[in-house]
C-alpha cells in the first residue's frame, strides 16, 4: 500500500482547501472560516468551492506576529 505524506502535498499546493489551510495555521476549520468571513485570511470562491491561496496563510501569520509584538 502506498501512503502520502499530506505536509509534502500540502507544501506544493497552489489552492487550499478550507480544512488545508487551517492544518497550516494550525487552527480549527471554524476558525478558519471565521478568518476567511472577517476578511483576516484571503479566499476565491471556484464554483461552489472555497479555496485559500497557498501564500495567504504565511501571510496572515506574519500579521499576527506583529499585531502581537506591537502589543
């Protein structure tokens, strides 16, 4: 049986899922979707599927480390 290692796919994905993206940042999948609606984490809708670009998430954790610092 073959197995996948998710991190390495995760790592070269262009689009992630919901569920992706919130293994990135570590949060829960109701997080996530509560960042996506604050507008806190960017996300593209694709017919009826909602999609995080890979960048973003980076992105939003680097925000969160400076509102942190600046505290």
């Amino acid at each position: 049986m073959h197995t996948v290692d998710i991190a390495a796919v995760d790592s070269i994905l262009v689009l992630l899922a919901v569920e992706e993206a919130a293994r990135r940042l570590r949060i829960g999948r109701t997080t996530c979707y509560q960042r996506i609606r604050s507008g806190d984490l960017e996300s593209i809708d694709i017919g009826r599927l909602r999609r995080v670009p890979a960048d973003p998430p980076a992105a939003y954790r680097a925000r969160r480390r400076a509102a942190e610092r600046a505290a």
